[in-house]
C-alpha cells in the first residue's frame, strides 16, 4: 500500500495548495469511534485503542491493519469471526484513535514489542494472527521473533520484500511536498487514494471514507505517518521468513493495485508451510470490499488450529 500512497499524497499536497485542512478534536473522534471507554488501553508507555469482542476461553485471533488505516478496516470479519474466537485488534500508534507514540518510535521493532506487550496486558499467551499490507509485515516480523506465541498466520496482501522507494537497509527518500500532508487533506483526493486499494471503486462507500478522512485528522496522525514512512528501513525477510515452520495463509486479490499478487510467489518459494488464495475481483483492502467472500477461506483455515 505504501507505495502508492506515496505517489498519491505527494500529488494531494501539490493539488491542495494553501487549503488548510485542520484536526479534529480527538473528544469529536471519540465520540464517533471508540465503542467504549475502556477501549483506550495503556500499553508499554503509549495509548492503544483496542476491541476485544467475542469469548474469553478458547482461541484468539490477533488482527493489525495496513498504513493509514485502522481496527475499522476488520470490521466485516471481526463481526462473522467472535462467534467462535476471541477477537482483538488495535490500531497502531498514530493510526485510527491510537495517539502518536510519546517515544516517537515507529520502528518494526517498537510494533513487534508492543504487540508483545498488548499479549501479555490481555493474558493472552499464543494467538493467530492476521494482518493487512504495513500490519502483515507487523505480524510475520513478530512470528520470526516469537514463534512460541504465534499459533498460525493469515497474512493478506502482505508487505517485505523491497521496491522502490525502498531498498533494504536504507530509509526511503520521502519527497519534501509529501510532509504538506500534515496540512492538506482534501476529501476528493483522498478518495482517489483508496480508490487503488478496491478492484472495483463503487464499493468504496461515503461512510467508510469519512471515516478513514476523519482519523487521518485526529491530533498528530499525520505527523505519525510521515514519521512510520521516514522510518521504514527494510531487511531481506528470506532469513528470517524461512524459519516460520507455522500454517501461513497468504491472502491476495486478484486485481491489488498496490501490492500486486504476484509477489504471493515470493512468499510461496521460501514458507515452509504457506498455501496462496488468489481472490477475483478483489483488490488490496479484501476485508472491506467483499467481507464476505475474502472471509470464507480465512475461517476455514482458523478453523484447522488446534
């Protein structure tokens, strides 16, 4: 997803010109967003906002979102899932209702110990874990460095292997006009942004995105993604990938215009234990496109765990 959302918001900036478009106050945000108070947990120092539905005894499915988004983007599965699980996600720091992390950190090793840190906080020892574009990255880098707490995977169009504007071992060159995105954020153009991430555009509804509009205005979101794409430094994730000898389900649309489905292959050929499902006529964001039809083989695969 970065990479077009790179592109397109640097073209958003350039478009808004002077338009100023301000925060909105986080109590407005609240208001609309968060379910309930006691969703807004303290977790290794910073602020999350975290859902945990479905039963407490039994397994637990773990989910994080992608770049920009949030605990939102799960909405259609987490509702068809705590039937039978326990159900947790959480938007990441300077995303969603998430404040920016007061330690400025937005490392892929600060992720992995906070997602380590929200397990223990929520007395869950070993979880599945699912994650979208940025929040698959999340998960498998997690996985690599606590495989005793990772049940199985279900990575959905994930993020890793380098392309331009990144190249392994070096923060990506971020155009100077992209930080006017802390300033400018046009609706319109906005939506020409997720329109990528769908196969088919209409499916993009009003509501879903003021809502991705109003949280990339809560106090200091913008900031924190320029702030996780400055400190994006990728390493070759074939070592490290290798060695997941747990069940990967590698979820992709066929039609991803952000991560093409392609890179599935690149998975395929170093899990030990990876099986692909292509979908049609989906794009980057299955989970909000098509709930329904992306969900089926994710619950089948939930459904093989012990």
């Amino acid at each position: 997803m970065k990479r077009t959302l790179l592109v397109t918001l640097s073209l958003l900036a350039v478009a808004a010109g002077c338009a100023v478009t301000p925060d909105l106050p986080r109590e407005t945000l609240e208001a609309q967003y968060l379910a309930r108070p006691s969703d807004m947990r303290t977790v290794a120092g910073t602020r999350l906002h975290v859902r945990d539905t479905g039963p407490r005894q039994g397994r637990v499915v773990v989910m994080i979102h992608g770049t920009a988004s949030s605990l939102h983007t799960w909405e259609g599965w987490a509702g068809r899932l705590e039937d039978a699980f326990r159900v947790i996600r959480f938007d990441l720091p300077g995303s969603g209702l998430s404040p920016p992390d007061p330690t400025g950190d937005y490392s892929d090793a600060r992720s992995v110990a906070l997602l380590s840190a929200l397990m223990d906080d929520l007395d869950v020892p070993r979880a599945a874990l699912i994650g979208n574009s940025l929040g698959g990255r999340i998960v498998w880098t997690f996985a690599a460095a606590r495989p005793d707490r990772v049940e199985r995977l279900v990575l959905v169009a994930p993020d890793g292997f380098a392309s331009p504007p990144f190249e392994y071992g070096e923060a990506p060159e971020i155009p100077g006009i992209f930080g006017l995105v802390e300033y400018a954020l046009p609706k319109f153009m906005l939506r020409s942004n997720l329109e990528v991430a769908y196969a088919d555009p209409a499916r993009l509804d009003a509501a879903t995105l003021d809502r991705y509009h109003d949280l990339l205005r809560a106090p200091g979101a913008r900031r924190a993604l320029l702030d996780r794409f400055r400190q994006t430094i990728l390493t070759d994730p074939v070592p490290r990938l290798a060695h997941l000898d747990m069940p990967v389900l590698l979820l992709w649309g066929e039609e991803d215009g952000m991560i093409p489905v392609s890179n599935a292959a690149d998975y395929l050929a170093v899990l030990p234990d990876a099986r692909a499902v292509r979908l049609d006529g989906l794009g980057h964001v299955p989970q909000e496109e098509d709930p329904m039809t992306s969900l089926a083989p994710v619950r089948a695969f939930l459904a093989e765990g012990r």
